[in-house]
C-alpha cells in the first residue's frame, strides 16, 4: 500500500468558535448595566464581547 493510501485527511470543524465582538441591541430592550446573553456569549450594555460560558460538563 501507498503512504497515501493509508494517511487520512481529517477537517476539524471550527464553525462553534466563531462569535460576534459585537452585536447589535435593539433600542426598546436596550438598558445602560445591563448584560445580554446570546447563545453561549455574554455582552456588555455597549455590545462588546464579554466571554463565552463554559460548559461544567463539556469533556476536553
């Protein structure tokens, strides 16, 4: 058999990092100290990125 024939190409799937620095609040929901959460990420009042919450149970 050839090296080729036996190495496999393997494409990790990244599309889960992938997240907003900053989003867009509608005005009437909109209030100044407030937190915003939108899947796993987590926004300041202003709309920037805080963090992404980690799962307790995720296994690494």
């Amino acid at each position: 058999m050839s090296e080729s024939a036996l190495s496999t190409e393997t494409k990790r799937d990244y599309g889960h990092l992938v997240y907003p620095e900053k989003i867009m609040i509608p005005e009437k929901i909109h209030k100044r100290g407030r937190t915003y959460k939108l899947n796993d990420c987590y926004y300041d009042h202003d709309a920037y990125f805080i963090c992404i919450r980690q799962d307790s149970k995720s296994i690494l």
